[in-house]
C-alpha cells in the first residue's frame, strides 16, 4: 500500500514538472525547474530533458550554451538531443558549432537522420560557406537522404545564400514532386543573387504562390534598387495576392525610403495599422528610417517615441540618430546618443559613423575625434567609411592639411569617398593647389567615372584655368566615359515623377517648362526689383553725404 502511494505520488511530481516545464518563460524559470529535476533524480529521464533542452536551445528566452552543458552531461543522449543542440546552434550567433557538434556525433558513431541535415545545409548558408556546404551535401547523399524534400530546399536556400545559383537550379531540378515552399525557395534564391529575371520567370510559373512568393520577389526588386518595380509588384499583390505581412511591410517601406516617397510611404503605415499586422521592432526600425529619409523626422520620431525603451536594440537608435544628423539636427543627435547609453545599449560601428556625420554638419571637430577614437577603445575596428567621415569633418571645417595627413598616415589605401571629401573641402576652401593632386589622383582611382573629370575640370574653372577645364573634358571623352544625366523625383498624390535636365518625355512637360519659365521670370522680375530699389537707395545716401 505504501509502494502504492509513493508511486503516485512520483507520478504526480513528474506530471507537475513536465507541465511546468511547458508554461515556462524565461531561462531563470528553466534552471529553477531543471534544480527541482536533478533533486528528483530524473535528471537522465528523456521526456524531462527533451523539454529543458528545446527550450533552452530553441526559445527566443533561451540560451545555448547552457542547453549544451545540459546536454553534456547526458550519459547517452539520443537523436532527438543531438538534433536539438544541432538546430539550436544553426540559429545562434556561431552556427559554426553545429558542424562540430555533428562531427563529434559521427566520432561517437551516432548515426544522423533526415532532421539533422537541414540545420547544418542552414548552419553552412548563415555562415555563407559553399565549402561546407557541399560536404554536408556529400554527407546527405552517401547516407541516402538526398531525396528528402524538406533536404532539397534546404539546400536550394544554402546554395543560393553561396551566390551560386545554377547549383540550386540543379538541386531545384531534382526535385520530384515540387512544392510551394520548393517554389518559394528557387525564387527567394534568384533574388539573393540579383537574377531578377529569373526570379519573375519562377514567379509566373508557380501555380500556387503565398505571401513568402509576393515577399520574396518584392525584396529581390528592392535589393537590385528597382524600387519603383518592387512598388508595382506590391500593389498588384493588393488587388491579387493574399495579405502582406510585417516582412513584407519591410521591404516596401525600404523601397519608399529609397524614392524618398513619403506620400506612398503614409499609405504603407497606414495599410499597417488597418490590417492589423504586428508592428515588430523590426518593422518599426524600417518605419523609422523611411520616414528619415523621406524627410518627415518628426514622424519617425513619433515611431520611435511609441517603442518601449526596453524593447529597443541598436538597430532602431541608428536609425533614428542617422536620421537627426542627416537633417542637420545636430544636437539633437548627439543628445539621443547619451539617451541611448542611459538605457543600457551599447553602440556599434554604424552609431559611430551616424555620430561622425552629425560632427560633419555640424562642424563638430573636437567632437568627432572623440567619437573616432571612441571606436577602438570599444574593441571596434574603424572601417573605410569611419575614415572618410573623418576625412569629411576636417575638409568641411577646413583643416585640409589635417586631413591630408590623416589620409597619409591611415593603415589602409585612401579610396574614393574619402579623397571626395576631401576634394570637396579644398574647392569649397579655395585651396586649389591641393585639390588639384586629389583630383588627379581619384581619377586614377575611377578612370572611368564621369563625376571625377567633372570635379576637376570645375576645380580648373574656379581657378580660371579653361585650357585645363577644357583638357579634362576632352579626356574625358578620349576615354569613352559618358555623364551620367542627374534626375530628380517629384511625389504628386502619392504618384512620383522622374525628371532629367531638358527631359521632354513627360506627357506634361509642356505644361511643366511654361510653369517653370514663369517662376523663373518672376524671379528675375524680383530680383530686377530689389536692385532698381537698392540703387535708389544707395544713390538717396549719396545726396545725404553731399548735403551733410
């Protein structure tokens, strides 16, 4: 009788624990519930372990290392753990250890099956190794998985990830009986490697497309810089396709940012609220940054206010202090960086390079030294663009023999950006002489760029030095390099309108110049105006003098 109710009593522990274990929610829960589960005795019982492991392995609240000391301390693990702590380190910051973690299983003789492969295809395509990759692929043959199809797609995604197309073609191919997410796999791999042909031929071609097909082809659009086709391609998916999604949201609200469409963009925030869609840090990181860049900064930060700052990450603080300092709202950026660090995130190259920024419009030298040697006091490398957003404060404040030496002196080779900058200081300074051993030396660099000659030869213009001007352009020429015409949108009731300068293919371009002539003659009418005003009054001080 009393073996009886011992045993239920152990029944009705277990029962209580696994439950637990279910409704847990952080990792704090976890390794209290785990103590109680080694006090049990139950610390080597499968359904137990099975449950601590995918948690701490799997869950957002999770943590892989611990999942892997768990899972080490498991006298015969079985495929389930191994799979679990495989796929758990395929998702994690070093998915380099879900290779090791198979290699040790082979070492132990363990044998892997169909759900070990596709987290190591995965663990090969985040860490963009094609090397790996195909022997893991090798691996799947030999072991007789390679008609998996769950494999397959996997392997589409990594090979494409690689940049390698034509591999996931084969792969594509080879598959029997294809499915959407086949489909969504060959398309999405199209338009990683920028063959957006391609990846509208798969798009047309599918019988059954999804919101993962819509999202796929939009975000390739947006990736190649097409972004008025990605647009298309959206509202099309709004008359014909099913309902977008946060990712989805993301892409087209890039594509906004990059036209600097700020009417169309509304309509994207406001298709957002309507539809209910989860506004994911993510997404309002996107929200945040279109509305910067389109210009409306008081709307991305109303985005930016409504996020609770303990829910933020250093994604949404870039985005926001980027789009400060591109404003020109100097002060105001250098002031949410100290807000940023009293809530506890720690900045990342691109804080620094926003910092930089704001320090060049603002004239900020003092400052951006600061910030400039910041970076390697965090353990930060400084990058090519951190020196020539350097570059840029000195040239702008006019310290160009500073900066010249700073490029000089710089452990890598000077490129482009920064000797622009740097071009750009000296004209805008009158230190011609210095601009013209910068300029001769960026067209060495980009010989075949048309805003290199252009620069220079304007340099010789201001010198007064038209024989040069007129030498580069000639050059120029010689060379077969061509400018490139400047264009300019313009956003009407949210339908945005390229120009090119003298452009008459706008089916309003006749009603466009006349308005333009107009505004340019009152204009000049003004002006005329203002000096037949001031010479009255200047000859009205001289009658002043004279009687005086």
């Amino acid at each position: 009788m009393l073996g009886v109710s011992l045993a239920c009593k152990i029944t009705n522990i277990s029962h209580n624990l696994l439950s637990l274990l279910d409704k847990c929610k952080s990792i704090l829960e976890l390794k209290q519930l785990h103590a109680v589960v080694i006090s049990c005795g139950l610390s080597q019982d499968d359904p137990f372990i099975s449950k601590i492991l995918c948690f701490s392995a799997l869950s957002n609240s999770g943590d892989i290392n611990y999942s892997y000391r768990v899972f080490s301390q498991l006298s015969s693990p079985t495929i389930f753990s191994w799979n679990t702590i495989i796929r758990g380190y395929s998702n994690s910051k070093n998915p380099i250890q879900s290779l090791s973690i198979f290699l040790k299983m082979l070492r132990l003789g363990v044998a892997p099956d169909y759900l070990t492969y596709p987290f190591l295809v995965k663990a090969s395509a985040r860490l963009l190794n094609q090397e790996t990759g195909v022997s893991v692929h090798a691996h799947i043959i030999k072991t007789g998985h390679e008609s998996d199809r769950f494999i397959q797609n996997s392997l589409i995604h990594m090979y494409a990830a690689c940049g390698n197309s034509m591999w996931a073609q084969k792969v594509f191919d080879s598959i029997q009986q294809k499915n959407v997410v086949s489909w969504n796999s060959m398309l999405d791999g199209y338009a990683k490697c920028g063959e957006m042909v391609m990846a509208q031929k798969a798009f047309e071609s599918m019988s059954e497309k999804d919101v993962r097909s819509w999202s796929s082809l939009i975000d390739g659009y947006v990736k190649a810089g097409e972004y008025s086709e990605a647009m298309a391609i959206f509202e099309k998916m709004q008359s014909a396709g099913p309902k977008a999604n946060e990712v989805t949201m993301v892409s087209v609200s890039c594509a906004c940012a990059h036209m600097g469409a700020l009417e169309k963009g509304r309509m994207i925030y406001k298709y957002i609220v309507d539809n209910g869609l989860p506004l994911t840090l993510v997404l309002q990181t996107s929200l945040v940054d279109m509305y910067a860049k389109c210009g409306a900064i008081e709307e991305a930060l109303l985005i930016f206010r409504r996020v609770s700052k303990s829910q933020t990450d250093v994604l949404i603080w870039n985005a926001v202090i980027g789009g400060l300092a591109t404003h020109g709202l100097v002060e105001e950026s250098l002031k949410l960086f100290k807000e940023m660090q009293i809530v506890g995130i720690c900045p990342d190259e691109v804080t620094y390079l926003c910092l930089l920024a704001a320090c060049a419009h603002g004239g900020l030298v003092k400052e951006a030294w600061f910030f400039f040697e910041s970076l390697s006091k965090c353990g930060m490398t400084p990058t090519s663009e951190h020196y020539a957003c350097m570059v840029d404060v000195l040239a702008r404040a006019g310290q160009l023999t500073t900066a010249y030496q700073f490029i000089c002196q710089m452990p890598t080779e000077p490129t482009a950006s920064m000797l622009g900058a740097l071009l750009s200081g000296c004209i805008n300074h009158r230190n011609l002489a210095l601009a013209e051993i910068v300029g001769r030396k960026l067209i060495e660099l980009e010989p075949n760029h048309d805003g290199r000659y252009i620069g220079l030869s304007n340099m010789y213009a201001v010198d007064k030095r038209w024989d040069d001007a007129r030498s580069m352009r000639e050059a120029m020429e010689r060379r077969g390099v061509k400018k490139s015409p400047g264009f300019s949108f313009v956003e009407i009731s949210g339908v945005l309108h390229r120009f090119i300068a003298h452009d008459k293919t706008h089916p309003d371009s006749e009603e466009t110049y006349f308005m333009l002539n107009f505004v340019v003659y009152q204009m000049k009418l003004s002006c005329h105006e203002d000096n037949q005003e001031r010479s009255l009054n200047d000859t009205s001080m001289e009658d002043d003098l004279l009687l005086f």
